[in-house]
C-alpha cells in the first residue's frame, strides 16, 4: 500500500527541491561562464604563473574574464628614484655626520690649535656654501642633507670653541650664548637659501634655549625662570602665526606649547605655595600674562588652535585671580575661591572676544566648575553608601550622630566647603533654569558670531560692501546673524520682516552676490528654532544636526540643579554631624520634596522641563534606598521611615498621571510594603520560616489590586513587583519543608485568584497548577510518605474526570490544561519514589501505567498524555536497565564504546537528510496534536 502524504507535507518537499535544482544549475551556469573564458586567446597582459586549473568566478566588470588563481600575488614595483635618493643620501649624511663627530671627539687632539682650527672652519663653510650651489643646479635633495651636515657641523664648532678658546666660563652661560648666536646664524641661512627646509626649523629649535639657560645659568629665582619660559612661548607664538614654511610653525608651535605649559606650571606651583596673598601677586602676573599671551595667539589662530588657546587662557586666569584669595583662607575653603574666579569667566559672552576662544574661555569656566564637583564625590559616596554596614547588625541601636550611623573614615572636617560648592553650582543652575530666555538674551552677542569663512561667506564684524555688518544687523543669508531680539528693530533686515538692510549687507540673498549664502546652505543659523530669527531657546527643533535644542540645554540645567541640591543637603548633614534622628527625618523629607517635584513637573506639560521630573524621580529612588538604610539602625526608625516611603509613594502614584512614573511610584510602594511585613515579623521574633507566610500580605494586596486595575499599564509592574515578593517568602521557607508546602500553596492560591481574569490566566493558571503540585511534593516529603498514590490518586482522578469533561464540552481546548495538572499530580511524585525504591513492584506498576496512558496519547493523538507518559516509560525503563547496563559496560572493552560511539555517528551522518525529515514528520505530526 503507497503511502500518501498529506498536501502541505508534499508542497513542502517539492519546494525544498526545487530549491536544491535552483542551486545546481547556478552552480552549472558559473562553471560553464569559466570555460568559456579558458577557451578564449589569452589576453597579452596575462600575470605570469597563470594556472588554468585554479579557476574561479569572471572578475567583476569583466564579463567572461576568469578570476585570479588562488595564491596568486601581484608582482611588487619597483622602488622609484626619488625615495632611493632619499635613502642614499639620508644614509650619506649620517655617515659624514658620524665622521665628524668621531674628528672632534676623538683626533681633535693629534692636530696643533691653527690645524684644528683650520680643519674645522674649512669643513664647515664648504658645508654650508654647498647647498647653494647645488640649489642652482636643482639638486634640492642633496642639498638638504649638506645642510644637515652643516647644522651638526655648526654644533660641533660651538663645543670646539668651549672646548679650546673658553675651557673656563660656565657651561650652561655658554650654551645660552651660542644656542643664540647659531639660531640667528640658521635664521638668516634660512632666508637666504628659501628652497631648504631645514634651517629654519633647526633655528627654532636653538631659540629654545637661550633665555632658560642663562637664566638657570645666572642662579635666577624660580619665577625669572618662568618668565624666560613665557618669553620664549611668546617668540615660539609669533613664529607659529607669521613664521615662513609648515615645518618651521609646525616646530614653533610645539616648541610653545612645550614652553608655554612650563611656564604656567611654574607660575602655578608657585601661587599654590605661596604664604599669604602678597606672595601670589607675583605668580599671578606670570599666569595672566601667559593668560594674555595665549588669546593674544587665538584671536588669530585657527578654530581648535583658538579653543585650546581660550582655555588654557581660562584656567591661567583662574589661577592668577583665585589664587590671591585662596592664600588668605584655609586651605580647605581654598576651593571656593577659584571657583568663584571659573564662574566670573562666563562674563566673556558680552566681550568682543571671537567666538573660538570665547568658547575656550568657558569650557575653562565648565573645567573649572566640574572640578570643583568632582572633589565633592567621596563626601556624598560615603553618605549614601556608608548605610550598606548596617545591614549586618540591622535594629543594634540608634548611633549619637549622623558621622557614626556611616561608619566612615573620611576627614569630614576637610569637606567644610564641599556643601558650600554644592549649593552655589545648584543655585546657578537653579537661576539658569528659572530665568532662561533671560540667559539666552545676554549670550545671543557670542551665539550670534559667524565665524571667517571661504569667499562668499559673510564674517563677523566685516565692514566692506557685500558683507554682513555687526551682529544683529543682517539677515542670515547674508552673513549676519538675526540675534534674537532684534528681527522687529528698524533696519535689522531680520528674514520675515520689512526692515531695511543695514549697511554692509547691500546685495545679501541675491545669486551670486558677494556675502550670499551659498545654495542649499542652511538660510538660518543653528540656535534659530525653525523660521529665520526665532529664537533657538522658544524650544523650536535646531536646524544643525549634533547641537543641542534649548530645551534639552534648560532640562539640563534644572536636572542638575536637582542633583548639585539634593547632595548639597546631604553633605551638610554629615559635615555638621547632625543628630540620628534629624538625619533621617531629613532624608526622608527629602524624598517627599523631591517626589512632589516629580509629580509636579510630570503634569506640567513643558518640554523645556522634561528632564527635571525624571531626574527628580531617579534621585528620590536614590534617596529612599539611602534613608531606607540608615533608618536599619533603630526599630523605631525602620517602622517610620518605611511607612512614611511607602505613604508617599503610594500618594504619588495616586497623584502622577498614567505612564512610566506612576507605575515606578505603584512598584516602589509595594516594595515598602514588602519590607514593612518583613520588619513585623522579625518584631514578632517568628524565624525566617514561620514570617513567610506574613510577607506574602502584600502580594495578596498586588493581586487585589491587579484584579482592580485590570488592563491598566500599572497593573503588571505592581503584580510582578508581588511575585517578587512571593518569590522571597518562598526562600524564607526553604529551610522547613511544612512552611514551605504552605508557602507554595498559598502562591498557588494567589496565582489562582489573578488567573481569574482572562488576560492573566494563559500564564497566572499554567502557574497555579504547578505550584499546587510541587506544595503537594513537598508536603509529602515533608510527611516521609512512602506511597505517595494514596494521596495523589485521589486529587489525580477528579481532576482528569474535569478534564475529561472539559474536553467533551470544548474539543479545541489544549490537553495540557484539560489532563496535564492531574497527569503530573501522580506521574512525577511516583517516578520519584520509584527511582530511590529497591523493590521491582512500583516501578512495574508506574510502567505499565506509563504504558498505557502514551499508549491513550498516541491513540487519541492528545499531546498531554503521550509525552509525559512516553517520558515517565523511558526513565521508569533507565532506572530498571541500569544496573545491567553497568555491569555490561564493565565487561565489554574500554575499545569498544568508543567505537560504538563512532559506528552510531556514522550511521546518523550517512542518513542525516532522512533522520532530518523524520524529525520534521515527527514534529509536525505533534504540532497537530492538541
């Protein structure tokens, strides 16, 4: 008789292939396109070692063209004539330069003063009159290395002349004077023969030194040190803006950086350490000068020359000014004077200053302010984490102080100032918040600044027709920037509106025109919130990518005023050293203003203050875990601080509106909730065990309230938040068997109840079943039932009488949850006896038991009864073979399972593709199961 297999069984089979037939002929279709191009003529240009054999797909946009061999690799070039020039004669000068080093050094002395002498002046000028002959011939390369060679030659003479004509004079004056004298004689060389490269370089480098060793040669004091240091910058500073060739800024310009970060250091050095503000007066002119120096450089540098010229400026000029102060407080109220001098630096929004260094100023001003923020982190880790220590000794007595309750090391009287800096830094940035537009007005003058561009671009401050006059006096498709306020005054020009251009800005927007904006350029700049001229900080979207909108910088902002306050209040209290109890009333009225803000700015509505409720949110859960913990010290205290938290969480998620807040309030709650049942039943003295039972109150809350939601999005973190709950009660009662099978039956009770409602029950009913067999499990191990049926058969039976009828009432309904439950009530408890039970009777009964209901299953095609009941058949049959599976595996050879092994996985290797399809057969004809 032919089997017939069903149709989507066989559609199936014809599409894989059909697939399998699609691939083969892609395979033909490559391999006939190669040989086609094997037969052709060769091509002239073949690659040599051209293997015919070692073909591959046509090369791609070359039709027909076959593919390179494998391994083949292309044959190298060879080297030009340049760079083996450059090789040759780099390699000669090296060689020359060490012969005469090897003269001075070493023959110097078999030769009379007038032969040394003569030696030496000789080499010395054809060194460097060569290069100038061999310029004229165009011979730049060999010229170059000549002049190397003169330059060391140069090095030599000076030390020759030490060494000879001033053996006595110091040696650091001497280097001073002829670092000088060879840097002037490189300069004009330099100039001379402009083609070189390396003379003028060179002559930097030598410009280094003269000033620092003479004044390290004449015993100068630390600050003329400094001062030689900042000349030198200055000079480095000035070849780097007007100096002639890459190289020659390029050195300059590291060479004052060198320079310029020595001095500040120096100058820095000193007016920390200096004793009183009349000692840091001194300091503090090397630091402004050097302050005045580098934006002296940025007003002309390129843009991230000028940024970092801005904030190097900054900070030298927030160490001159706070400094002088800083020296006539103690050292640990130091810090507020330079923070004061990082927050006067904002000022230079309404100085002429360009906007690059401008810009630098106030990344200074952030550093600054920043690192004043950063020194406040030990104070406010050990205040919110020095509570973790109560946790082993929880309710051991109420401490005299806040610094004791922490159990912290730290030197709190070191951090007098650390609350002070908090506070100021939430205060600005409480103002910044509350009065933005306001802000924004006095930066519109830096915001509004165009930096110089290519031809066609208007400039800032540019006066010539066809470009944009001062700031706010053109549109932005001119060059000028519409500075918010400004678009209704006469002759602004703002786009949108009627006024006249200013002078200046005559042609702007015309195509072509001098100071139009190019096509498809963006006709308003990236603060403007949408139209031309509106302002950016109204919370219109930024038309530049990457930039901030205002609204993100105002939530900022407040988010910060929150945090820089909230830990301002919190180091206060430990740097006073507060009594216990008004730390944790403090804390916990804390949480409740903060929680009231959450709620507050979550209804507001405001974009510009979306970032305010969330972040007030996140520290209020940080200040609830916080006083939570400190609160663990006294019984009193957890009970009032618990239920206060709880309370107000409770209050909030009632008061927030739907969404993510109210449902973190609703999770909260229930999580204090939880803690409180925990405290009454160590307040009872119950064991872990026996206070199990108590914890899952609020759980059976949870589900109460699910029931009471329903499909609110509340209701699933809160019931969630209550397994959770439960899951803890069930590891409170693992240690006792009894409370444990009371536990779990009172979850599966609580499972039960939310399985009621018909969008839990596909999880919350499949939960209840199993946690009333596994409470039955253990409440028989508990017992030392040595037959389990006697208990299980009668819960087993009506239960598939149920299902049975279930399943007459609703033939689609699954027969896991018709049969499953009572299947598993008698199934596994037997199996489990049966595999520690020494007598053959029970494990031939559970057998044939097994037996027959896979045997139903197959029948009936339910799956419920035929896996469980096939799974239980073979374990009941392990457990009976095993014995003589062992003894067998002694007996044979250690060779021969190995080989068995191998023998099997042949075999399945060989029949893959059918055991492949009897593994689809087989599942598909389970999935159509019920």
């Amino acid at each position: 008789m032919e089997h017939v297999p069903p149709p989507a069984e066989e559609l199936a089979r014809l599409d894989r292939e059909l697939a399998e037939l699609d691939a083969r002929r892609a395979q033909l279709l490559t391999r006939r396109a190669w040989l086609l191009a094997a037969l052709r003529p060769p091509a002239p240009t073949a690659a040599p070692g051209w293997n015919p054999s070692a073909w591959g797909a046509p090369a791609a946009g070359r039709p027909g063209a076959p593919a390179q061999p494998w391994g083949y690799v292309p044959p190298k070039q060879p080297s030009t004539p340049r760079s083996a020039q450059n090789v040759l004669l780099t390699l000669g000068g090296l060689l020359l330069t060490i012969a005469a080093i090897a003269f001075t050094l070493v023959s110097w002395g078999s030769m009379g003063i007038g032969g040394r002498s003569a030696v030496l002046a000789l080499v010395t000028v054809g060194a460097l009159a060569a290069p100038a002959v061999l310029l004229r011939r165009g011979l730049t390369a060999t010229a170059e290395a000549l002049a190397a060679l003169a330059l060391v030659l140069t090095l030599l003479d000076a030390y020759a002349v030490h060494a000879v004509a001033a053996p006595d004079t110091d040696g650091l004056g001497f280097t001073a004077v002829a670092a000088a004298v060879l840097a002037t004689l490189w300069t004009a060389y330099g100039l001379t023969l402009g083609k070189l490269h390396l003379p003028l370089p060179a002559a930097v480098v030598l410009a280094q030194w003269p000033l620092l060793f003479g004044a390290w040669a004449a015993g100068a004091p630390t600050l003329v040190v400094g001062w030689a240091l900042l000349a030198t910058a200055v000079l480095d500073g000035a070849i780097a803006l007007w100096g002639k060739g890459t190289g020659t800024r390029v050195t300059a310009c590291v060479g004052g950086s060198v320079m310029a970060f020595s001095a500040l250091m120096v100058g820095l050095t000193l007016s920390v350490t200096a004793s009183g503000p009349l000692g840091a007066l001194a300091p503090g002119a090397l630091l402004l000068t050097g302050a005045a120096a580098a934006l002296a450089g940025a007003w002309r540098a390129p843009k991230s020359f000028a940024r970092a010229g801005g904030v190097v400026a900054g900070l030298a000029v927030v160490a001159a000014v706070g400094g002088v102060p800083a020296s006539a407080v103690p050292e640990d109220w130091g810090v507020l004077a330079y923070l004061s001098a990082g927050l006067a630096l904002t000022a230079v929004v309404r100085t002429r200053l360009p906007r690059n260094a401008a810009i630098g100023v106030l990344v200074a001003s952030a550093a600054v302010v920043a690192g004043a923020l950063v020194g406040a982190l030990p104070g406010l880790a050990a205040v919110l984490l020095g509570p973790v220590a109560l946790l082993s000794d929880v309710w051991a007595g109420s401490p005299e102080g806040f610094r004791a309750a922490l159990g912290s090391t730290l030197p709190w009287t070191g951090l007098a100032a650390t609350p002070v800096v908090l506070a100021v830094s939430a205060g600005l940035l409480g103002s910044a918040y509350r009065w933005w537009p306001s802000l924004a007005r006095i930066a519109a003058p830096l915001i509004a600044r165009e930096e110089p561009g290519p031809a066609g671009t208007a400039a800032y401050g540019a006066g010539p027709a066809g470009s944009a006059g001062a700031p706010g006096t053109g549109t932005p498709e001119a060059g000028g920037a519409a500075v918010p306020g400004t678009g209704g005054e006469p002759g602004a020009g703002t786009a949108g509106t009627g006024g006249t251009p200013a002078p200046g800005a005559s042609g702007a927007g015309a195509p072509g025109a001098p100071g139009a904006a190019a096509p498809g350029a963006s006709g308003a700049p990236w603060y403007a919130g949408g139209r031309a001229g509106t302002p950016w900080y109204a919370g219109g979207a930024p038309a530049a990518r990457r930039r901030p909108s205002a609204a993100a910088l105002r939530g900022a902002a407040g988010a910060g005023a929150v945090v820089l306050g909230w830990g301002a209040l919190l180091l206060a209290g430990a740097v006073l050293d507060v009594p216990y109890a008004v730390a944790v009333a403090g804390e916990t009225v804390l949480v409740a203003g903060l929680l009231a803000l959450a709620v507050r700015g979550a209804g507001s509505g405001r974009d510009a203050s979306a970032a305010v409720p969330v972040t007030a949110l996140v520290v209020a859960l940080a200040g609830a875990v916080s006083a939570g913990l400190l609160s663990l010290a006294s019984e009193g205290a957890s009970y009032a601080v618990f239920g206060a938290l709880t309370a107000l969480f409770a209050g909030a998620s009632v008061r927030a509106g739907a969404g993510v807040e109210r449902a973190v309030f609703a999770v909260a709650a229930a999580v204090g909730g939880t803690v409180l049942t925990g405290f009454a039943g160590r307040s009872l003295e119950l064991a872990p065990p026996e206070a199990a039972p108590l914890v899952l109150l609020v759980p059976a809350l949870t589900v109460l309230f699910g029931a009471r939601l329903r499909r609110n999005p509340v209701a699933l973190p809160v019931e969630l938040t209550g397994a959770l709950g439960a899951l803890v009660a069930v590891g409170l009662a693992v240690p006792d068997a009894p409370f444990l099978a009371l536990v779990l039956a009172l979850c599966g009770v609580l499972a039960a109840g939310a399985a009621v409602r018909p969008e839990r029950r596909p999880v919350a009913g499949y939960l209840a079943a199993a946690l009333f067999v596994l409470a039955t499990w253990v409440r028989l191990a508990a017992s030392e039932v040595s037959f389990p049926e006697a208990y299980t058969l009668p819960v087993t039976v009506p239960a598939l009488v149920v299902g049975f009828l279930r399943r007459r009432k609703d033939p689609e309904a699954s027969s896991w949850t018709a049969y499953g439950p009572g299947l598993a009530a008698t199934l596994l408890p037997s199996l489990a006896v049966a595999w520690t039970d020494p007598d053959w009777q029970r494990p031939l009964l559970l057998g044939g038991a097994a037996l027959v209901v896979t045997l139903l299953g197959a029948r009936h095609r339910l799956q419920a009864l035929l896996l469980p009941g096939g799974a239980v058949l073979a374990l009941d049959g392990l457990h009976e073979l095993a014995p003589y599976v062992v003894q067998v595996a002694g007996a044979l050879p250690r060779w021969l399972p190995p080989a068995l092994a191998g023998l099997l996985l042949l075999v399945v290797g060989a029949t893959y593709e059918q055991r492949l399809r009897d593994a689809r057969r087989l599942k598909d004809a389970l999935g159509r199961m019920r």
